[in-house]
C-alpha cells in the first residue's frame, strides 16, 4: 500500500512551484503506515512531517493525499513527532 501512494504521489503531482517552495507530497508518505495502522511514526516519519508542517493545510485539500491527512491517526502522528497540526481554512 506505502509504496502504491508513493507511486501515485510522484505520478505528476509535484508540480516546479510547489518543490521551489519545498512542499513535496511524497515527503509524507514516509507517514502513512503510521498513519493507517496505528504504530508508532518512525524517526524518518516525524523529521518528513516537520519538514513539511507549513505544507499541511494545502496536502490536506489534495484529492490525492488529503483523505489520509484527515485521518484520525494523521494528528496521533503530529502529536507523537511533536508537530502541530494546523486548523485549515
């Protein structure tokens, strides 16, 4: 399954803007087994996440990734790597 969405998220999804401002989707996917299965986020996991906290609100309206960022365990794992989970408008 992790490495389906990994396939799906760098199927053009990265567009040149979005990785100029250092938003890159696929950085979370490093999370989603965490995310899904309710163990605990690797190191790897938790430094992606941070990397990509000013990212949050723009993933979490992706038709792509969002569904897994709305996920109940999505905020078990920011909390865990000690990030904020933003409130998006």
């Amino acid at each position: 399954m992790v490495a389906f969405m990994v396939l799906l998220l760098s199927a053009g999804h990265l567009q040149p803007t979005e990785a100029q401002s250092g938003c890159d989707p696929v950085q979370l996917s490093w999370c989603l087994q965490s995310i899904v299965s309710n163990t605990p986020p690797s190191q790897d996991c938790c430094r992606r996440l941070r990397g990509q906290q000013a990212c949050l609100c723009r993933e979490i309206r992706d038709p792509t990734f969002g569904g897994y960022l709305r996920h109940p365990g999505a905020r078990r794992v920011a909390t865990t790597c000690g990030v904020t989970f933003p409130r998006c408008n």
